[in-house]
C-alpha cells in the first residue's frame, strides 16, 4: 500500500466524525449513524485506492451504502480490504456520552477476517502483556498475568468492561481478585484500542461484544503491537449455520493472523465525542476541529492529527466543484 494512503483515509474518519458529531446529545442514533455512513462513503469515493467493504453497515439488501461487498474508491491504486464502522458508539453520540468514534481498518486484499455480525468473546492486551494472557485462562489468571508484565501490584490494574447484564459474572470475578473496573456503555473498539495507550488507564478488555468490531481491533492492535483474541458466540442455530457456511469453526480460538493476515494494515479513527485517548469535534463559528490517530502497522507509525476545517469551503468536507 502506498504511504500516503493513511493520511487519506484520515480525510474519511474525519468527514463522519464531523457528520455525526452534529447529532450528539440529541437522542436521534439512526440519523447520527446515517449522516456518519454517508460522509464516510462520500469521501470513499476520492480515495486513489480499489477497495471492498468486508465489514460494514450489513448486507446489500440490509445497508444503502458501506455495505458488504461494495466497491469504494477511484478504482485505482492498491488493492484493499475495508472494514468500517461509520460510527462506533450510536447510543453514545446520542447520548453525548465518552468515547465515540468514526472508525476504519484496511489491509491488502484478502487479508481481513470476513467476520459475520454476531457476538464474539474478547480479551484485548497492549504490547507489554501479548503472549502473556489467553482466552481460555480464568480472568485471574489473566489479571495476574497483565500485573506481571507491567510491573503492577493486581489492585492497580484497570480492566475495562461492556456494562451489559451479560458480563456480570466477569464483572464480579474481576472485583475478587482486587483489580479495577472501568465499565463502558458502548465502543469496544475505542475499549480495545487504549489497553495500548498508557495515558488511558486502561490494561485489558474483557468480554462479549460485535465480531465486526473485533476485526477492527484487530487492525488497531496489530499496528500498535498489542493483541487481541476471540472466538464467536453464536446466539441461534441460524448464526451457526452461518459461521459453516463461511468455512468458520465457532470454537475455535482466533489470533490476531487469523483477524489481519501480512504486516501490512492501516487504522484510522476520528473522535466524535471526548474520550480517554481523542478528543471529540469541536464547532468554532466558521469551522470545525477534529482530533483523530492514524497508524499503519508496516511502519508501526502512530499519529496523531489535528485537523481545522472550514465549513464554508468544505461544507461536506470534500471540494464542491
């Protein structure tokens, strides 16, 4: 892939964070979902890149746009898998709550997981605990493990979690043995991503959440050297039937090659609402001001991107003719 492509597909995130970011606080998810997803496609469409969504907004006949299988991009340059989520985090922004995101992943075609859009159990780590903890350790063992390799006494490390009635047996494992919790309402990819980012707080995740999201991660991780693992949880027989139709074993334990194949990947991610590690956009009059990361795992290049944009120029965030 060439290297100014992450710069590019920082003009992506940015274009739907800022969409979305008009609808914060407002109660509307759906329409704060769909500004995001159409600014994002639309700025898809200056990409010098030849991209096909492999995670998206759903099927052909479930998503007008971002959907499984489209085609994105000027039909020229590298050869891309694309795995988006317009906007990570819809209660969120409807809320005005932390951590929203508008967030994407590619890698060299054929390279992402096609993962189907179903739950998968999670545990995410940042680069000092990889190789350390595993999925099918005991969330002690696991927490154990994280305060070994960073140094830690157990009662100083942060596990973040999904606030969901489904993880409270997790939740209370995790309050015996002594640790900290951070509980979050929506955003595993953002929860995932700042167990590699010290100045979170944040050391591991656990628990259930979207398999897409997981993919996601993935990218995120790879290129910050951290880890991911998971496995999915069909919830009905139609989901299972699914998972063999797609060549995938639901017991099977997924590593981050079997997530995002190569050493090459990019992440790109714009914070619509504040959270621990981007703040969210602001509206100053005539102009909008993102924060967003960028990072591509070839290079293992991190940045972080300001950005100020003129409204009136670039309405949509794309030059008018």
């Amino acid at each position: 892939m060439e290297r100014s492509l992450s710069m590019e597909l920082v003009r992506v995130t940015e274009a739907a964070g800022v969409a979305a970011a008009r609808w914060m606080g407002r109660g509307l998810k759906n329409e704060a979902d769909g500004a995001a997803t159409a600014a994002m496609r639309m700025v898809f469409d200056t990409i010098p890149m030849e991209g096909t969504v492999v995670i998206g907004e759903g099927e052909m006949d479930e998503a007008p746009m971002l959907y499984i299988g489209e085609e994105l991009g000027m039909g020229n340059g590298p050869a891309v898998d694309v795995a988006v989520d317009p906007l990570e985090g819809t209660s969120i922004v409807a809320s005005g709550g932390w951590n929203a995101l508008a967030v994407l992943a590619i890698a060299d075609r054929g390279n992402l997981l096609h993962a189907p859009d179903m739950y998968m159990d999670k545990i995410a780590v940042g680069p000092e605990a990889v190789g350390k903890v595993h999925i099918d350790a005991s969330i002690k063992e696991n927490l154990q493990a994280v305060a070994k390799a960073k140094n830690k006494d157990i009662e100083d490390v942060v596990a973040t979690v999904l606030n969901r009635p489904r993880h409270e047996k997790i939740i209370e494992e995790i309050r015996q043995t002594g640790a900290r919790i951070k509980l979050i309402n929506d955003g595993d990819v953002a929860g995932a991503i700042n167990t590699a980012f010290g100045e979170t707080g944040v050391d591991i995740l656990f628990g259930l959440g979207g398999a897409p999201e997981g993919v996601i991660s993935a990218v995120g991780l790879k290129c910050l050297g951290g880890e991911i693992q998971g496995r999915l949880v069909p919830s009905n027989d139609a989901e299972v039937e699914r998972c063999k139709k797609m060549g995938i074993d639901v017991n099977q334990v997924l590593y981050m090659d079997d997530f995002v194949k190569g050493d090459d990947a990019i992440f790109a991610a714009t914070g619509v609402t504040d959270g621990e590690l981007l703040r969210g956009v602001r509206f100053t009059g005539a102009y909008s001001e993102t924060h967003s990361l960028v990072m591509r795992s070839k290079s293992g290049t991190i940045r972080f991107v300001e950005g100020r944009h003129s409204m009136k120029k670039k309405p949509l965030l794309v030059m008018q003719e």
